[in-house]
C-alpha cells in the first residue's frame, strides 16, 4: 500500500488534474510558481512519485504523465466531487420533472445530456429483454377532427415489469379503429407472456394468418402492429448509447486502429454487457479494470426506480474529468431513486 505525504500529495494531484485539463506532460518548471520552490525540488520529488510508479515519462518530452496506479490513487485519495453548475442541474431536472415521460425515457435522455456536457460516451443498461414480456397491448384513438384525412391513434404496450410505452401513428382512413382493436385482442389472447425479443417473431408465424383470416384490411392492420412492436422492441432494447460520436475527440484514440478497435467493442454485446453493475455506490474502474478496454475509464453505478433497474456508466479516456463525472451520475441516481 502506498502512502503519501502531504507534499507528495498536492504535487500528484496537480499533475493528474493539469493533465486532465491540458492533454501535456507535466515539467517541472511548470509547477515553480504553485509550489513555491525551485525546479530541482519538484525534480526530485517527482522522481519519489516516478518511483513508486504513480507517474510516467512521457516518451516525447521530458514531462511527466500520471500513469494508471496514478489515477487510481488519485481517485482513491485526493478527488472531492465537483460542484455541479446551475445550468447542468436545469438541463437534467426539466427532463426529470417531465410527468410525460416514462423513466426509462427520462434515463436515457438524462445520460445522453451527461455525453453532452462531458463529451464522454455514456451507457445504460436495463434489464435483459428475455425477462421482459408482453402484458398488454391496447389502441387509444385520439379525439381530433382536425384532419379528415387520418386518424390519430396510440398504441399502448405494458410490459411485465411495468414498462409503458407508446407510439402515436396516423392510420389511414380505410383502416377500421374497431379492426385495430379487434386485432389487438387477438394478439393479447395470443402473445400475452412471450418476452419482446420473441414477439415479432410470433406475430409473423402466428398472428398474422389469424387477421389474415378475420380482418377485412388485414395487410394493412398486420403493418401497423409489426411496425409498432418493432419500435417497442428497439426501444426496449437493453443497452443504450449516447454520445458514440465522441470517441472521435479521444485523441487517445486518435490512431485509426485504437479508434477501429473501441467501435467493435461497442458493437459487441456480450463484451458491453461487461458493464453491467449491482454496486449501489458510484464507482470508479480504470485501464484494465474495466475488463473493457485497458486505455478507458468507465464510472458506473446501479439504478432502481420502481420496477425499473439497471447501469449507467459514462466510458471516456483515463485522463477523464473523474469529479464532474461522479457528481453527475450521484445527482441522476439520486434523483431518479427518489
């Protein structure tokens, strides 16, 4: 275990949190004025910290560079959470306050505000779409005589785990609201049971000869479902992303191979499942122990808002701004959970 005096301390933290900030090795010379003594002083006293392997040389200059045991006793011992500011807090609390969204709604969006403000990629897990399944699926029409040419319905799907989602569709006026209705009765007498990654599938083999066989405009009502549950289950897909884009400014994946790399690795199910956490607490996984990828950190922390769970994790280099992160993610944890 390595412990650090005081001294020692402040110099490692203004090494981590300038690297952080600027993207360049650390030199001695840079640091005369914060500390208040001569070069040759943070010299050696960078060399202690070299030693102990918390920081590196970096391999184009003769700065210094916190390396990943670095990082990791920073994170351990010196960050504090930053302050969030007033504007971060309105961007997420108006999605949060929006009644009209369902959680898993408001969670994405939330995590794809947080990509905006880090300019990190940030990730949500839900619960696997194996143990989620139909409940319910009804038609609303919506009451609006504004438009003779179409009807303004919704289709509602309820989940198992009390997920409710819908998708507002114009039909067409040839299309009966009573064969849509009809239609959905069948398909809940049917499918009720059947987990969503299933329901497509079965709605071709099974529910569409059944319409085929009762419904008048039959083709025309099997789209219409096939189309909806489509979007439902996309949307209910279990992983989520925001910011993908961002890795582009990575410039330690600036190398076209590294950056290759990393896309595959998001692609790659299994491997972002990795991800997944149950720890209560917002925590902190760097370099190799992220058993993602040995050049990123990821933060992650897992969520329970009523019958809804599951990670979210933010993915950005090591030289991440690992303070404004936790806070961010304590404050939509916190939040959602309440």
């Amino acid at each position: 275990m390595i412990n650090l005096g005081d001294r020692q301390e402040e110099l490692l933290r203004e090494i981590v949190e300038n690297y952080i900030r600027d993207f360049k090795p650390i030199s001695s010379k840079s640091l005369v004025n914060k500390f208040n003594c001569s070069s040759a002083t943070i010299r050696n006293s960078m060399s202690s910290l070299e030693d102990l392997g918390l920081i590196e040389k970096e391999h184009t200059s003769s700065g210094r560079i916190p390396s990943e045991a670095g990082y990791k006793y920073y994170v351990s011992h010196l960050m504090k959470p930053k302050e969030m500011t007033g504007e971060d807090v309105l961007k997420l609390q108006t999605i949060l306050s929006n009644n009209q969204l369902v959680i898993s709604d408001a969670i994405t969006k939330c995590m794809e505000i947080i990509s905006d403000i880090t300019h990190y990629t940030s990730v949500v897990i839900g619960p696997s779409k194996e143990n989620n399944t139909l409940k319910q699926i009804s038609i609303v029409k919506l009451d609006d005589d504004s438009d003779e040419f179409s009807n303004r319905v919704v289709a509602v799907l309820i989940t198992s785990q009390g997920v409710v989602e819908n998708k507002q569709v114009n039909v067409s006026k040839d299309i009966n609201l009573q064969e849509l209705i009809k239609a959905s009765e069948i398909i809940n007498k049917a499918l009720i049971g059947t987990p969503l990654n299933r329901v497509q599938e079965r709605l071709e083999l099974e529910i569409k000869p059944r319409i085929r066989e009762t419904i008048e405009k039959y083709d025309e009502v099997y789209h219409f479902f096939s189309n909806a549950f489509q979007d439902f289950t996309m949307h209910n897909a279990d992983i989520y992303f925001g910011g993908k884009t961002n890795l582009l400014d990575f410039q330690e994946l600036s190398e076209p191979n590294k950056l290759k790399d990393m896309v595959s690795k998001l692609e790659d199910v299994e491997l972002v499942k990795r991800i997944e956490t149950d720890e209560q607490d917002v925590n902190i996984y760097i370099g190799e122990e992220t058993e993602f990828d040995p050049d990123v950190t990821i933060i992650k922390t897992h969520y329970r808002a009523g019958s809804d769970e599951g990670t979210l994790a933010i993915i950005g280099p090591k030289r991440m701004e690992y303070d404004k992160v936790v806070s961010l993610l304590n404050f939509l944890k916190s939040y959602i959970e309440k």
